[in-house]
C-alpha cells in the first residue's frame, strides 16, 4: 500500500532515527544479557534473554514498519488522473531505422 500523499520528509527522517536509536537502546540489553549468559550459563538467564529479545524485536520492527510506510513516494502515471499528456512520438509504435533496412540511398556525402 503506497504512503498516504503528499509525504512530511522531516515526518519520515525523524521516524527513521526513532528507529535506529529503538535498534540501539533496545539491542544493548539483549548484548548484555547474551554476553552474561556465555559467561555464565544458566536456564534463568536464557529464558530472560529468549522473553526479552522477542518483547524486543517486537518493538523495533514496529519502529522499522512505521519508518518504512512514511517514506517518501514515487509518483507514477496512475497515482494522479489526468497528469499524463500523451506524446505522439512516444506512444506510436517506432518506427525502422531509415539508413539499416536499405530501402533508401544513403547520403551523397558518403
């Protein structure tokens, strides 16, 4: 689904540091408590590090999407009715090539 027309790119630049520093703030823990966990293994420590990790990602994937669908958006011929004028030229099937299919003289100069 497109983002919603006209875009607010500060909307879109302040939601993308929102969600690298939720990558960051919410990541350390997880390097800690995994750091913490080779050191000293223990099922409590895995459980709290399994919970948390997914509590988590949850969060900085929800960051990520929220970033991502306030991106800005590429207008294409279809998003606006009427904003394509047509061109003769380009929308006419090409035409051969005049000097490759040998059915004229080329150019006294040659």
């Amino acid at each position: 689904m497109p983002s919603r027309l006209p875009y607010d790119i500060r909307a879109y630049h302040r939601l993308r540091w929102r969600a690298r520093a939720a990558t960051l703030v919410l990541g350390l823990p997880a390097v800690l408590l995994g750091a913490r966990l080779v050191g000293q293994p223990s099922p409590f420590l895995f459980v709290s590090l399994s919970l948390y990790v997914i509590v988590a990602g949850w969060g900085v994937v929800t960051a990520w999407r929220t970033s991502y669908r306030a991106r800005p958006h590429v207008l294409r011929d279809d998003d606006l009715p009427g904003a394509r004028i047509g061109v003769p030229e380009l929308d006419e099937a090409p035409r051969p090539h005049l000097g490759l299919h040998g059915d004229i003289d080329p150019p006294a100069r040659w």
